[in-house]
C-alpha cells in the first residue's frame, strides 16, 4: 500500500522543522516531500531578492503538486509559507504560527499586508497549529475559528535529551543555545557575567551556535575581560546537544520576543536550571522563583543578580529541575505529541477524501 505523502513548505534546515517532518515520518508513517525559498533574509539586497523568489513561489508549488499528488500540506510561518500552502489548492491544509504573532518586526512597512495575507491563510486552513498557549492570544484578537487550533507543542525527544546531570557543583556552569542574532540579546548575557566576575564568582559559559553577531559577541568578551571564561562553540550536531547541556547547570535565554522554545524544553528534560525573559512566552512555562526565574528584558543587572542567587540556593534550584522534569514528562515528550498530531493528520485527509 502507497504511503500517504505530506508536501512541506518551510525551511529544512532549522531544527523545529526537522524535529516536525521526522516525527510525522516516525509516528504517522508518512512520505514527505519538501520546497522552501532559496534565497537568505540576511541583508537587504537578498530580501528583495527573497521577495522577488516569492512571487514566483506559487508556480513552482504547483509544478509539485501536479508531479507528487501529496495528500496534504503543511507549513511553517502563517505570513509566507502558510500563505503560500493556503493558496495551493490541495486540501487539507495545515499551517503552524512560528512566534507570538509571526507579524514580525512590528514596525515593519510590510505589516499591513502581512496581515491580510496571514487572515487568509487563517481562513483557508483545516487545521492551525499554536505551539502553545501564547500563540493563541493573537489568534483570538485576528478573529480566528479556534476550533480548528490544535495547542500542542511538537515535543522532544526524551530518551536524547535525559535527566542525568554532570555539571560541576562548584561553580556556575551556563549555557546560552539560541543562535546568535540581535533578538536573543547575547550581549546582555555577557556583561551579567562580567558583574560575576568583578565580583569574584567563578563561572564557565558556554554559547552554542552561530549568527550575524558571533565576532561582535567574541569582541564584546575581551572586552569585558571575561573571555577566558566564554566557550563559543559555534554551530553544533543537534545529537552533540545534550550532553553540553547535562554539563551545566543553569540555562539562559533572553529574547524581546518569544513563541515556544524546544530550547528551554530541552534545558528543562536535562536538569538545567532556566533563567529567561520575563516575556509572555516564558511565562507559559516558567514561574518567577518556582521553576527558574523571570528577568526583565535587557536588565543584566538583574541577571547577574538572578545567577548569583540561583546558584547559592542551591535546594531551590533542585526542587525546580526536578519539578521541571516531570513537566515535560507529562506535556512535552515527543513520542506523545507526535503521535497526536500525526492521528490528526490522518483523520484530515479521511475528512477531505470523504468530501
């Protein structure tokens, strides 16, 4: 029997995508097929070029469609991917909002027709995906049928990601794993360090991954006279991941904005300690000193002070990773939620053939 297929529309490379197409294959058995855009957003010469890639998008999607004849499509980012698989025809469609609002950046002259594509792409759609539950608050303000909203995230992986613990207790060992943009404020992260170390407190950070800022971030270290003490690791094998994560013992993460972060998940299934922005978000998931701590954005004063109290409490810090692990037991494990989403798939295109 022919395995039903599944047309993808998103960026492959990014570790959301992969874990979303893997787990289809994996639980739904699924065939998946895949297009994205081939040109970069970094700079403004390569948008226009992207924006030109985009209006040719829709032909190219359905030179696939006639060739592959998938059974549905599915799509990252309800503004460009999600719009592009609202427009392709094939039924049913299932579109997932990546951040907050995916109307992004907020000052962007392109925001009001990013509205109106993503209101269609809303409309068009048999199946919306909100990763958790911040998503759906811009969701209901753009009028959207919440029955067809599934809040679920995709999970991970948790017999990869497990809950032994190695770092050393001796010192403050963190770990930042957000790539390397203006967004997720590195550079707040490192002068919270600096404080530690004008203090005294012994520490080893170590950043993961690669992006626009990585030398303006090694600079701002020597800098700070902290780079010594700062691993940059540049871009890493997801399957590397855990085990820099079971050697710390306080995770960081500090964007202005925020949809749902498998980052911080992960953090939790391996025992690190989380100290995030105090953005909607991280308030989902985290409780200002129950299960980690809440910090204003851009305040590394207050960060600094964040690491040093953490650290010191230390029977505070084990009650929460303990706490947080049984979190993601019961609401994020992958083999679960993947199962669900994969079942949901199914029942939709049974729905759309009995149609």
């Amino acid at each position: 029997m022919k395995k039903r297929s599944i047309l993808f529309l998103g960026e492959t490379y990014r570790a959301d995508a992969i874990t979303w197409m893997n787990g289809l294959k994996e639980f739904g058995d699924f065939e998946i097929i895949t297009w994205e855009l081939k040109t970069s957003n970094s700079g403004i010469f390569n948008r226009i070029k992207r924006i030109a890639e985009f209006g040719f998008a829709f032909l190219k999607i359905k030179k696939i469609i006639q060739l592959q004849k998938p059974d549905m499509i599915i799509a990252e980012r309800t503004t460009s991917y999600g719009f592009l698989a609202a427009l392709s025809g094939v039924k049913p469609v299932a579109i997932a909002q990546q951040g907050r609002t995916d109307l992004w950046p907020e000052k962007s002259i392109l925001l009001p027709l990013k509205k109106i594509i993503q209101q269609y792409a809303f409309q068009k759609a048999n199946l919306i995906h909100a990763w958790g539950p911040v998503m759906t608050i811009s969701m209901i303000k753009s009028n959207v049928d919440m029955t067809k909203v599934l809040v679920l995230p995709k999970g991970i992986d948790l017999t990869q990601f497990g809950n032994e613990n190695h770092a050393n207790p001796e010192k403050i060992c963190a770990i930042v794993t957000r790539s390397l943009s203006t967004e997720y404020r590195h550079d707040i992260i490192l002068k919270s360090f600096a404080i530690l170390n004008q203090k005294g407190i012994d520490f080893a950070l170590t950043i993961i991954g690669d992006g626009a800022q990585l030398y303006k971030l090694k600079a701002l270290a020597i800098e700070l006279g902290i780079e010594n003490k700062v691993h940059f690791t540049g871009r890493i094998l997801n399957t590397d991941l855990p085990k820099l994560l079971q050697q710390s013992n306080i995770y960081i993460s500090m964007p202005i904005t925020e949809g749902v972060s498998a980052s911080l998940f992960e953090a939790m299934a391996t025992n690190c300690y989380p100290i995030v922005s105090d953005i909607a978000g991280n308030q989902s998931w985290i409780e200002h000193k129950k299960n980690g701590q809440l910090i204003p954005i851009d305040d590394y004063i207050k960060l600094g002070e964040a690491l040093i109290w953490s650290f010191k409490n230390t029977d505070h810090r084990k009650k929460a990773v303990i706490q947080n692990r049984k979190f993601v037991e019961k609401n994020v494990d992958y083999s679960i939620n993947m199962k669900i989403i994969s079942n949901k798939y199914h029942q939709l295109i049974e729905s759309s053939k009995a149609g």
